[in-house]
C-alpha cells in the first residue's frame, strides 16, 4: 500500500488511475462544503475512484464519465450532510450503512 494521504488506500499499482482520477474528476470540484467533502473525505473519494474505475476506459466519453462520476459523488456528499444534520455533526459517513442508523438515514432521505 501507497501510504499519503487518500493513497494509503492505493495499491501502488494503481497510481496512474489514481492521477487521472485526481486531475480529471477531484480537481474539478467547486470549493464548496459539498465539493470540499467530495475532495476530503476518504470514503467519498474511494466511491468515487471505484466509480471512476470502471468506466475510465470510454475515452471517447470521458466528459459524461466525469460528469457521472462526479455527480454521483456529489449525490453521496448531499445524503452524507443530510445524514449529519439529523445523526449529528460527529456521524461518520460508515455510520449511514450501520443497520442500527436506518430510521436516521431514512429521515435523511
């Protein structure tokens, strides 16, 4: 394992994705309090990399990728505030998909 920052969660192996990942899709995000969640937390962004991932290989539509990419992102960052507001600001992201959460991520949705 790579061990900086969101590349300790890397394979080493995977740095190139890694860097497309960073300039084509974390690097485009607005410096807002959704898109600075999508850029900083950890498990936002290895959503979105596993996102990236599978469709990185359609060159020829890199803009929808990026944009679905990002978008679905952006959805996980909005339903993971939501989450917060009625959990509590000290709720990790894991705790939404905790069984014990479900009726606080339900009023979240």
């Amino acid at each position: 394992m790579c061990g900086t920052s969101h590349l300790r969660h890397m394979p080493c192996g995977d740095i190139d994705m890694w860097d497309d990942f960073l300039r084509k899709i974390l690097s485009r995000f607005r410096a807002n309090e959704m898109g600075i969640l999508c850029q900083t937390d950890d498990t936002i962004t290895m959503i979105g990399l596993k996102l990236f991932q599978g469709v990185a290989t359609k060159i020829d539509k890199i803009d929808k990728v990026r944009k679905s990419v990002m978008a679905n992102m952006r959805k996980l960052a909005r339903l993971y505030l939501q989450f917060r507001n009625v959990k509590g600001q000290d709720a990790a992201l894991s705790d939404m998909l905790r069984r014990e959460n479900f009726q606080q991520f339900q009023a979240a949705v």
